[in-house]
C-alpha cells in the first residue's frame, strides 16, 4: 500500500463519519417520528472532523484545514454544552 492510498483511505473513513451521522439522525427521527439530533451526531461530527482535518493538513489545503477546525470546534462545544446541562438535551427529545 503506498503512502498516498492510506491517505485516501484516511480522506474517505472522515467522509464515512460524516455521512454515519446523518444516517443515525435520519434512522433516530424515524424511530421518534420527529426530527432529533441524538448525542451520536456529535460523536460521529467529531470523528469525522478530526479524521479529515488530518486528511487535509496533509494536502495542505488551507481552506479546507479552517473548515474542518471551525465544525470540529463547533461540534466540541455542542458536545460540552450537552454533557453540562443533560436535561437540555432532553427536553429537546420530548419537545
């Protein structure tokens, strides 16, 4: 395996995550009838954040390094926000 398929394989897992996380939302809203953002969203956004910011400070490529920085702290602070105040979350689920 040469040194730039491992790095696409890196590019593509990020692009995996991501679409993880609309899958578990769209299956979670289904399941409740409503639309709901579950705490797994997070966790796959993270993932797939980190794993593609990898991926392009690897290609260099300014823009796509300060998007991937800008979701990942975004997604971090949604994730905090959560852990902070459960019942916040909850009351999301039951409204």
């Amino acid at each position: 395996m040469t040194n730039e398929t491992l790095w696409l394989i890196i590019g593509f897992s990020g692009q995996v995550f991501f679409s993880m996380r609309f899958l578990v939302q769209w299956w979670q809203s289904e399941r409740e009838q409503r639309s709901v953002i579950p705490i797994e969203f997070w966790y796959f956004s993270i993932l797939g954040a980190i794993t593609l910011l990898a991926y392009a400070i690897h290609r260099a490529d300014p823009v796509f390094i300060v998007g991937q920085l800008t979701g990942l702290f975004i997604y971090m602070r949604n994730l905090h926000l959560i852990k902070k105040n459960p019942n916040a979350a909850n009351l999301q689920k039951e409204g």
